[in-house]
C-alpha cells in the first residue's frame, strides 16, 4: 500500500512540475475553499462484513448519522485552458451514540456506548473543463486517486455474553487507504481574481480493521457523496 501510495505522489508531483512553466503562460493558479456536507453509505450498500452493519445485529442506531459536515481545501493548477491538476485535503468527523437492542443495565437504564468515525482525504485529481477556464460559466469533471487518513472508535459500554455483565472500554483502530475520486461541477468567476460554485465528490474507500481490536466487523466504508460549495481565489 506504501509503495502504491509513493508511486501516486511522484506521478501527481512530475504532473505538476511538468504544467507549473505552462501555468505562467496559459492559466493562474488557484486556491479553493469548500464547505459541504458528506452523505456516508446507506446499510444496504455497505458490505456484510462492515462493521457498521454487523453492529446493527445488536446495537439500536441510524447508520445515516454517520453523514454530516465536511470541509476541504484544493489547489488547481490550469495546464493549458481544459485542463487542471488539483490537490485537495478534506475533513470529515461524525459521532453516532447506540444502546442495546435486547439488553439493558439491572437498574433499567440504557447500556450505551458511541461510535467515532473521522476520514480526512488528501486528494489527488486531474479536471476536464469542456468550456474552458475562461468561459463566464465553467462546468467540470475530474477523478482521480485519494489517500484516505481514517479512525474508528467505539467507546462506552459494552457486555461480555459470557457471564452478561457490564463493563467499560474503548475499540479505537487507524489506518490509511488508497480508493477513487470522481468529481464534477460548475463554477462562475467573479472578477479576475475570485470565483464561486457548486461541486459532487464522490470517494470510493474501505478501512481494514484489525481483528484483535475486537470489533464485530473487518472493514469500515470510508466513501461516500459530499455535495459543497466552493470559493476559489485565483492567483
């Protein structure tokens, strides 16, 4: 995975080197700052083996609240007037709260526990602009290659089957992935040296657990819809 993942930041780095003098020439650079929100995997299009999945056998909770905010930066680089090499950093952290489906504390109370879920992507993409970076309105459509930073906890109270008491702990595990990126959208220039617009990012990713930690699954999905808005400065 090292190796895969070294081999994609020198190809995007000679990809860069190769447009920065063209970039002079043809097209400014840009920075852009988004702000959206992530759509995370329903139960139904995750894998059996996902962890979020096999937690619902016996814990009550809404897998769509692993969905929330997100936000990203990208910096764009124009090669030539269709096309730009890009690279983004984003950030995505939810915390889902469950209880027990069947079980409760001998007082009556709830046996609770959360689970954490944060992915923060370092996106590697190259966008086609069919209109081109000087149209008034300048649709787009990219992919690419994502390094995926994760980590899943589940923290609180758990129950040992065995002699069905209680007890308190926390299952934390880390990692990093390589998956897909696809995006499109559409942004409007506002003056020389700002623009605006709307983007659909798509990330397609799964984390390997490791099995000593203990969780009931192997994977954890790490992809997803993220819908935001853009505010680019261009230099």
């Amino acid at each position: 995975m090292i190796r895969r993942m070294t081999g994609s930041l020198v190809a995007v780095l000679a990809i860069l080197s190769v447009g920065a003098p063209a970039a002079k020439t043809q097209g400014k650079q840009s920075v852009s700052f988004n702000i959206g929100y992530f759509v995370s995997p329903a139960e139904d299009a995750r894998q059996t083996n996902d962890v979020i999945v096999q937690n619902l056998n016996f814990l009550l909770f809404d897998p769509s609240e692993f969905s929330g905010a997100s936000i990203s930066g990208d910096y764009l680089l124009g090669l030539g007037d269709y096309l730009e090499a890009g690279v983004g950093v984003g950030y995505h952290k939810t915390t889902v709260p469950s209880v027990y489906a069947d079980f409760v504390d001998s007082d009556g109370t709830e046996i609770y526990q959360e689970m954490k879920l944060r992915i923060t992507p370092i996106a590697l993409t190259m966008r086609f602009l069919p209109l081109g970076r000087r149209a008034v309105v300048q649709p787009y459509v990219g992919a690419g290659v994502g390094l995926f930073s994760w980590r899943y906890a589940e923290t609180g109270e758990f129950v040992n089957f065995t002699d069905d008491s209680i007890f308190r702990a926390s299952y934390v595990d880390t990692g990093f992935e390589v998956g897909a990126v696809v995006l499109g959208g559409v942004r409007v220039p506002i003056g020389d040296a700002f623009g605006a617009g709307l983007e659909i990012v798509y990330h397609n990713a799964k984390g390997g657990l490791d099995p000593k930690v203990g969780f009931l699954g192997d994977t954890v999905d790490l992809g997803g819809w993220t819908t935001q808005v853009t505010f680019q400065v261009k230099f």
